[in-house]
C-alpha cells in the first residue's frame, strides 16, 4: 500500500501543547448539556456560560479534528465533562495503526466512505496515510475532494443516478467506475463519453463463505455475465478490470482466494487479460464473540490466490470498517433502571443500528464506569448479568436484540464505553425523536 501521510501534509495527530487539568477547555464538549448532579459546571460557574457560546452554526463549523477538544483518557474526559448525551471518542494511535496494517497489503488500500463519512474521521484516515477513497455517490466524491485536494477518489458503486457518472467523470476526473449489467454499462459510457480514459471493473456476485454479512444478493452477477460484460468494456476502449466483495467481517482469508480464483476463471473465459483487481472490503473488526483471524493471513492467502494469475494486475482493496472500527468509542449514559432494563442515551437510531442486522452475531467490547464518589469515574468489573437494553426514543422498537452482560449493580449515572464502534455506527445514526449523537473528542494520542 501506498501511504503518503508521513510526508509533510498537514499533521492532524501533531500533539498539542499540554494543557494543565485547570487550563482544558472545559467547554470542550460543544453543544452537551453538563449532568446537573455534581457537574464541573455545577462546581465551577462561568462554565455554563462558556458551553452556551459554542452555537450549532460554530459546531457545524468546527467539522475536524482541529476543533475537537483532547483528553488523555476516557476516564479524563469522563470527570472533566460528566456528559449526559453519547460522546464520540477518536484515538489517533489506532487510526494510524490500522492503516499500518494495510502497508501488507500487496496493492492499494481505497478506505470506504460509506462506513463512516464523518469529517472528524475521515481526517484521521487521511493523516494515518490514506490517499485513495472508495466513494459511492457524488456527495461522498464532493466531501472527500473538498477536504482532501491530493486524495484520488474511485467510483466503485455499481448503480449510480442519472447523471453521477457524467459529473464525476467531466467535473471531478474520475476514472473508477464499477458495473455489474448492460444497462449501467451503456449510461456510464454514455456520460462519460466513451470508456476511452476509463478503467470500468465488472463485479462479480461470491458466495458467502465467512462473511456475517452479504454483499453480493444485491449486486454483482455469475462468471458468464461477467465475462460477456468484460468483452463490451474492452470494446469500449476502458481498461478492463474485475471487482468482488466478499461481505462485510469476513472471518475466512479463504473467501478471498475463492473469490480471486472465480475471477481469474471468469477472465479465462472472455479471454480478457484484467487491468486490475479489486477485491472489495471484508476485513473484519475486533469484536468479541468473533474470532477474528491476524491481518497477516488475510494478505498472505490473497498474495498466493494473485501470484496464480496468468497475469499480474493492479490490486486495490476497499476496507472500510478495517481502517476506522477500532479508533472510535462512544461514551453512553445510563439513564435509568428498572429491574433488569436499563435505559440508554444511546440506541438503534443512533450508533447501534449495525447490531440489528440478521446474521450480525458480533459484540461491541464494553467497559462501565461509575462516578460513585461525585468526581472520579471507577471502571467496574466486568458484568456477567445480562440486562435488556433500550435507546432513548418512544418506539418499542429501540432496543438491543441480545441483552448486555453488565455489572449486577448498574445504575443510573453510569457510564457504559462501547468501544470499536467506528464502522457503519455514526454512519447510520439518524435524527428520530430528536436524539442525534453528535459530540466528538480526541483521546491520547
Ligand atoms: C462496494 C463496497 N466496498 C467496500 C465496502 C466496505 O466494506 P467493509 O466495511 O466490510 O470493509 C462496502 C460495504 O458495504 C461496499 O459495498
């Protein structure tokens, strides 16, 4: 993988003058109200005021990393703040070990957008190194352009609305783009004006090996299809190239060298030498109940599957919850009890969507806090009882579909860190009932 960051760009993870526990900004947490029992804002007036400076038209404003107050920890932020909505908590030093990762990757690594656009995170992937970005939409090609002048974006849907393709294509020169059917094919070569100066991949439908979740009922077609469709994009004057995702945390290498045989046998029939290879996203987070295998046996398995090749094409890949689950946190309240239910400021409209999706069986690492003395939050030992676990709005619906193993003694007050929650958790989070997590901070360093 290529990996520019190092380089002179702008470094958003520069640490900071050290700021004194009495100096940070204790404001620091715009627009979050302060918990009313035992608050610094309680204990220290002026600071009330200092948090309702920060209007919503400057927190739209103070988008990155730049704006974002810093902590050392959790359990900093925790004290300094008591916040009483969900806190997203960045950690640079996992972002830039992430992408580290990807530095094994024999090609080059395109994050995907769609698994967190935040601004606040996409700023995190672009400083661990990330130049190249897998942008589904123009919107996403917009963010990404805006922000990042440098980075190359990649038109990889394989369905785009009229007219995408002839904007991205004349207005931001992109030359990426995925099919998977005649009809998209033609639109494409049409808006763009021919497939001259295009590399147009055909995506290929896999089964589903070790994948939670699918990604080819939707998009992506047989063998066959692919390779009449690889004939027509070599007709058009396109590079050639081929495409897959093997569904989202994959816990199989294997799927990726099944998948990379079905394109090499998929090639041989159109009797078409591929420009690149792009073998989509898949690779899995950390989370518990999964077991996940190391990186390094992804990469190799996949180094194997392409030196089998006849030939050797460029290789991308598109991690997106690779690259960003790891570095984020939500920091979520309790905010009532009743037996063995538990209320939170956070639910499946906001960060926790992914975990109602059928065949989703992972866990979110968890740590609770409680701040029993009014001032010191105290990590409680792991819970073994299981507790119903319901979001903050009115629809019945809001509620975890597996109970939580928290601490027997869990109250309200308390503090519950889900941890790994950067992929499709901000992403999905939606503004029902008035609830919009929407407080960022940096951790470490
Ligand atoms: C085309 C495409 N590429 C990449 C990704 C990212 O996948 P993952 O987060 O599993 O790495 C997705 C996820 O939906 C996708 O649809």
């Amino acid at each position: 993988m290529k990996l520019y960051g190092y380089l002179g760009k702008p470094d958003l993870n520069a640490p900071r003058a050290p700021m004194a526990a009495e100096t940070m900004p204790d404001h620091a947490i715009a627009g979050l109200p302060v918990d009313p029992h035992g608050s610094p804002a309680k204990r220290r007036p002026g600071l009330e005021r200092r948090m309702n400076q920060i209007t919503p038209s400057d927190r739209s404003r103070l988008q990155g990393a730049e704006a974002l107050p810093r902590f050392a920890t959790v359990e900093q932020l925790i004290e300094q703040t008591r916040p009483v909505l969900p806190v997203y908590c960045i950690f640079p030093e996992r972002f830039a070990l992430a992408a580290q990762r990807f530095q094994d990757f024999p090609g080059d690594a395109l994050y995907a957008v769609k698994a967190n656009p935040a601004p606040q995170v996409l700023d995190q992937v672009y400083a661990a190194g990330i130049r190249h970005f897998d942008t589904a939409s123009l919107a996403e090609i917009e963010l990404v352009r805006r922000r990042y002048p440098d980075a190359r974006c990649h038109f990889m849907a394989p369905v785009r609305i009229a007219g995408a393709a002839h904007a991205a294509f004349h207005k931001h020169g992109i030359t990426d783009y995925v099919v998977d059917c005649d009809f998209e094919l033609d639109k494409l070569v049409t808006e763009t004006g021919g497939g001259k100066g295009l590399r147009i991949f055909v995506r290929l439908s896999t089964p589903l090996g070790g994948a939670l979740l699918e990604l080819s009922s939707k998009f992506g077609t047989t063998p066959e299809e692919a390779a009449a469709l690889l004939k027509r994009v070599v007709a058009s004057g396109a590079e050639p190239g081929l495409t897959f995702h093997v569904g989202s945390q994959c816990l199989s290498p294997f799927s990726y060298a099944q998948a990379i045989e079905m394109a090499r046998r998929t090639a041989e029939l159109a009797h078409v030498e591929i420009a690149a290879l792009d073998i989509g996203g898949g690779f899995p987070g950390p989370y518990h109940n999964n077991d996940v295998p190391p990186y390094r046996s992804y990469f190799d398995t996949i180094r194997e599957a392409v030196d089998a090749l006849p030939h050797k094409p460029d290789l991308l890949c598109e991690p997106g919850r690779a690259l960003i689950a790891e570095g984020v946190s939500v920091i979520t309240q309790v905010v009532l009890r009743k037996d063995d239910k538990i209320y939170l400021n956070d639910g499946i409209y906001g960060s926790f969507d992914e975990l109602t999706l059928p065949g989703w069986t992972a866990d979110y690492p968890l740590r609770v806090f409680s701040v029993d003395d009014g001032r010191h939050p105290v990590l409680q030992p792991d819970g073994h009882t299981p507790f119903r676990v319901y979001g903050p709005t009115c629809d019945t619906l809001d509620v975890l579909p597996r109970p939580l193993m928290l601490p027997e003694n869990i109250k309200p007050g308390d503090y519950i860190v889900v941890d790994a929650i950067g992929a499709y958790s901000v992403a999905l989070r939606t503004t029902f009932n008035g609830f919009y997590p929407d407080s960022w901070a940096i951790v470490g360093n």
